[in-house]
C-alpha cells in the first residue's frame, strides 16, 4: 500500500511553504499520497485537497466566532478522513487555532506530528507551549531566536532556516530596466508598492487607505503604483481601485513589487518579512475591526508587531528598523506623511535597506524543504 500524508496549510504562505517540501518528498517518494488541506501549489503536484486555503482565510477574533459552525466542520471531516485514509504521518503548516487541535487527535491515534512554522508564542498566547510539548513529534522552527525560547519551556525545537529565502533564492526577475521599459516608464519614474494582503478583511479595511495615501502622493510626485494582487481573489475583491481612475496601477505578482519598488506599504504578515529580504523600505500597516484590536493588544506581549522589526531588532525591542502604523494610524494621512519622510529624505531610504538587508542573514540556514523531506520520509 502506499504510504499517506496528511497536509494542512491553511494559508496562502503556508500552502507556499509546504509546496515546497512536498514537492522534494515527491521527487524521492512519488508513491506518497498527499491529502489535506492546501492552496494552489499543493493542488499543483497533486494533491487532494478536502478545503482550499481560500475558504480558510479567517482572521480577528470575532471572525473566528462567526465561521464557529463552518470551522467545526471542517475539524469534523478532516477528523473523519484521518479515520477513513489512516495516514502515516501528519504534516502540519504554521495556522495555529486548527493545527495545534489537530496535532493532539494525531497524537491520540499514534499519528506522527511534524510541525513546521511555529505559532508565535512568544507574542501571544504562550499556553500553546504546553500543547506543542506535548503532541509534536518533531517541531520545525524558521526564527533561530525561538530555539532558545522553546528549550526554556521544555521543547525541542530545530531550526531549520526560512522558507523565504529558499524560495527567493530560486526566484528569476528580470532586472528593472527590463521592468520600465515593459510598461513604458522612464528610469526615473519612481514606484510605490501596494501589498494589500492575502485575506478580504485585511483588504477591504488597508487598501482604501493605501489609495488614499497614494492620491496625496501622486499630487505631489507623479508616481506609478505596483498592487500585488492577491492570485486567489477575482476582481470584485479590488473594486475599489475604480474610485481613483487618476492613478497609474500596474498589478504585478508580490515579489516583483518588492523587487522593483522605491518603497512599499505592507499589510503586516509573510510579506514584511520577504519584503525585508528584498531589503525594500516599507511602511508597515495593520487594520482590523475595533474590538479585535483593542483584545489583540491586550494579549500581545511585543512592542513591534512586523516580522521585520522583530527579525531586524529582535524580540522586545522598542526600536524600529521600518515605521508601523496601526489601527487608528493606519490612515490615509499617516501613511502620506510617513511615506514623505522616506521619499524626502534618500540617507533615510538607504540606511533602511542597509539594515533589512543585514537582517537577512538572520534567517539564513540550510534549505529547509530538503531538510523537512527528509524528516517526512523517515517517519512515512
């Protein structure tokens, strides 16, 4: 009988990551069988995929509770296809809230648990640790900060280096003249990246203040705009962009936009911190609804929310490699004056890039989806 995997990356970047390692298990095991939850690149080399990572993309507290009856739904017939397939292993992506109550049902049925992408418990909501001490198997981690972390709760953590930079380093982009002349812009037309997020919540709430932004900039610099689209949403999720027929927006795969752009405006998530490997200066935004905010501050413990602040300066740092703006800040106005005090000023721009660039090596490791193929086959 061939051997089964179980998958679940609940998200757009998780379902990137564990592409990744899928794809090298499958190169040396093509008879594994791959189910689970996943997006695009897991669909692509096949495997079965019972939710997309579109229908899971849930973020706030409140959104969580009005999905409550889909989401139990969803627990209840993966937990009923784990029963029917019997997988040898389960592999599970990052996506806390539903991996870790997965982990503990794999645990119970003898199931090996790899898990890779640690929650962040060392922002919020430490409890989990007793969790991961207790039904993980082999737990992955990308931060090396965190192996210290992990081994002061009693867990065994590995580090085995970021899934970004393996990705980016595979990545092939033409180089920026290439770009201009594609799109017909002169070498001196500056260009201000838009990546509005991967989720509709985080859309709808920080793209209109991003346009709003880019209005006031465009008045006084005649800019062009590159919107990383999210792939998995139609236009309807954009319909917004039709209110400001006076901008100049090229919609562009996100890592061309952290390639060929002077500075960026990143929702905060995966993307400040590939924008920060491409060492682009960003402004980092977050919105989300009143109340989910004002619970979220409560229970997080850092000072800095974006990745790249806590890679650059590390845990509990006041200090700041890139602005955030959140809630309240993350306003048309803000975000315009923000973005001024970068554009006025290049000495600001450069030393940004110098420090996200240094940041970089942070992250560094072996290749991780070799490393984490190899542990999956171990166990299968």
């Amino acid at each position: 009988m061939p051997k089964k995997l179980f998958v679940l990356a609940g998200e757009v970047s998780g379902d990137m990551h564990a592409g990744g390692v899928i794809a090298e298990l499958l190169q040396a095991r093509p008879d594994v069988r791959v189910f689970g939850i996943g997006g695009q690149k897991l669909r692509d080399l096949g495997a079965e995929l019972l939710y997309d990572t579109a229908q899971m993309s849930i973020m706030g507290f409140f959104d969580v509770l009005k999905h409550a009856l889909f989401l139990r739904r969803v627990i209840r017939e993966l937990k009923e296809a784990v029963r029917r397939e019997q997988p040898d292993v389960a592999f599970l992506v990052d996506y806390p809230g539903m991996n870790l109550m997965m982990a503990r049902f794999f645990h119970e049925r003898g199931i090996p648990v790899i898990y890779y992408i640690s929650p962040q418990v060392w922002a919020w909501k430490e409890g989990r640790v007793k969790a991961i001490r207790r039904y993980i198997d082999r737990f992955l981690v990308v931060f090396d900060f965190e192996v210290e972390f992990f081994r002061r709760h009693g867990v065994n953590a590995e580090f085995v280096g970021h899934p970004v930079v393996e990705e980016l380093a595979e990545l092939s982009l033409p180089p920026k003249n290439l770009f201009l002349q594609k799109h017909n812009l002169n070498a001196q037309t500056r260009l201000i990246g838009l990546l509005p997020g991967s989720r509709k919540q985080e859309i709808s709430l920080i793209l209109p203040e991003m346009l709003e932004a880019a209005r006031m900039l465009n008045r006084d610099y005649r800019m062009v705009f590159l919107l990383g689209r999210a792939p998995h949403f139609d236009e309807g999720v954009y319909k917004v962009l039709s209110s400001y027929p006076e901008l100049t927006i090229i919609g562009c795969r996100a890592y061309e936009v952290m390639q060929y752009s002077d500075l960026a405006l990143v929702t905060s998530g995966t993307a400040t911190l590939e924008s920060l490997c491409f060492g682009v200066p960003m402004i980092v935004l977050y919105r989300t609804g009143r109340l989910n905010y004002l619970i979220g501050r409560q229970l997080v413990k850092l000072k800095n929310i974006s990745l790249a602040n806590i890679v650059a300066k590390g845990l509990g740092s006041s200090e700041q490699a890139v602005p955030e703006l959140l809630q309240d800040e993350a306003n048309g106005v803000e975000i315009y004056r923000t973005a001024r005090k970068i554009l006025d000023h290049p000495a600001v721009s450069a030393a940004m890039r110098r420090e996200l660039l240094a940041a970089r090596a942070k992250l560094a490791g072996s290749s991780p989806s070799p490393k984490i193929a190899g542990i999956l086959q171990e166990y299968l």
